[in-house]
C-alpha cells in the first residue's frame, strides 16, 4: 500500500530540508566574510541610531537614550559623527562615552524584520583630527556651517564587539569590527578622490550601477581598504561599492577601480 503523507507534513519536510541547505550555504563562508558583509552595510548607511546612556542629572539616569545621527567612516571602520554640545545625546557622552550605534540595512522590505542589520558596541570621544572632519565633511558638504559653530564638534567612536542579523543563520556577533587602516592610502586618499571626481567623473556614474542605483551627479567621497564611498548630493543618497581585493595605496585602488569600471560596463552587478 503507498505511504500516504498529509500535505502539511509534506510541507514542513520540504521546508526542513530547505532550511538545511540555507543552514549549509551559510556555514561555507568564513566569519571573515560574515564581517566584512557587516562593515560594508554600516559603511553604506550615512545615519544610524544612536543609543546613549542617560547623565545622572536627569530623572532617567542610565536608561538608554536614542537619537538619530549622520554617519561618516574613518578607514579602521570607526564611525564619525558632528554632535552639538547642546543635544541630550552630548551631554549623555561628555559623562559615559559607551554608545550602540543601529545601521538599518532593511530599507524597501515588505518584511522589514527578515533584513539585515547591525548594531555596534563601542566608546565615544572627541577629536580634533583634521583628516577625520575632512572624511566628514566629503559625505555630508552641507554639515561644514555647522563644523564652524562653537557648540558642534566633531566625535570618533572606537569600535568594540557588533552583532550582525543578516537573515536565517546568519546571526552572528564579531568581537572586534574594525580593520587596520592602510597609511599609504590614507596619505593617498584626497588625491584619489579628487582625481576620480574631476576626471572620471563618468566613471564614478558606473560604480553607482553596481549598487542598484541610477540617476547622475554621483561624486566619490571617500576610498578605504575595503571600498569606495559615493553619494548623490541631489537627493542625498549614499552608496558603498565593495572591492574584491584589499586596496593599500595608490597603486591598488587604480587597478580595483578599473576592474570595477569593466565590470560595471559589462553588466556585472
């Protein structure tokens, strides 16, 4: 006599056996991979969330407190931002640095819960470093007039352990998320940036193609060991074009941004 199966276990053993493969596909990449998937869609976001503790003058002391921050990267992965001594989340800092910060990578889902997202842990300080307001000040060029007011300045968030939820089996945490920056691309950085934006101008229209998105006035503005950071001024959308081989000087960066240019005329997303 044939074996009878009711439709719903034939449904949940297809569906187990479904979840085995995603569970098998997931174990094959390294969690070197998992990170720098991670790093790549934090460094993609130009605003995160960002979670303060509370000082100890108000009523809420040490609840958590959230708000909302524009987002630039150093080339380690440290997030930089440009706070005003008068916001909540300031003065929170000025007494307790530990911060979480949310990149929302889920954007455009129907079910936002099965997107990826990643919160990293880390301590907050201040800096005066001119290359860091630099790098800021290329992603978001309309924040300079408040660079020059007394009360914002510009803040470094050393990275500590991130979480990473990137869809079934793929939740994993990194206990450290940053990488070595590479000196000689750092140096090399202003140079590579302007020259791609004044001279290959059409080029960086290409690079906004492998991201998904389309339209013109893509600009580069910023290139790290992992990627190139490019942003559309008009409608103040951020794109991260990813390369397949570390980049460490100037050298480097030339030969992936080629190879990204004759992959994006070939249609190769």
């Amino acid at each position: 006599m044939a074996e009878y199966w009711h439709p719903l276990a034939l449904f949940r053993a297809r569906k187990t056996r479904q979840d085995r493969r995603q569970m098998a596909e997931n174990t094959s990449q390294t969690t070197e991979d998992f990170l720098a998937g991670a790093r790549h869609l934090a460094r993609g976001r130009d605003k995160a969330v960002l979670a303060t503790l509370a000082r100890p003058d108000i009523p809420e002391s040490g609840a958590p407190y959230a708000s909302l921050v524009q987002v630039a990267f150093d080339h380690d992965g440290a997030p930089l931002l440009l706070i005003s001594g008068l916001a909540d989340h300031t003065k929170n800092l000025l007494k307790d640095g530990r911060v979480s910060l949310l990149f929302d990578g889920t954007q455009g889902r129907a079910e936002p819960l099965t997107g990826p997202r990643v919160s990293l842990m880390g301590i907050a300080a201040p800096t005066d470093d001119a290359r860091h307001a630099r790098r800021y000040l290329a992603r978001f060029p309309g924040a300079e007039m408040y660079a020059s007011f007394k009360d914002f300045s510009f803040w470094r968030v050393a990275p500590g352990r991130a979480h990473q939820v990137a869809g079934f089996g793929k939740i994993q945490w990194f206990e450290n998320f940053a990488i070595d920056a590479e000196p000689a691309l750092v140096e090399a950085e202003p140079e590579i940036v302007a020259h791609m934006n004044a001279d290959h101008a059409d080029a960086v229209q290409l690079y906004a193609t492998l991201a998904g998105e389309s339209g013109d006035g893509w600009v580069m503005t910023g290139i790290d060991p992992e990627g190139a950071d490019i942003r559309r001024h008009e409608t103040g959308t951020a794109a991260r074009i990813a390369f397949d081989k570390r980049v460490r000087d100037a050298e480097t960066a030339r030969a992936e941004l080629v190879r990204l240019v004759k992959r994006a005329r070939a249609g190769i997303s």
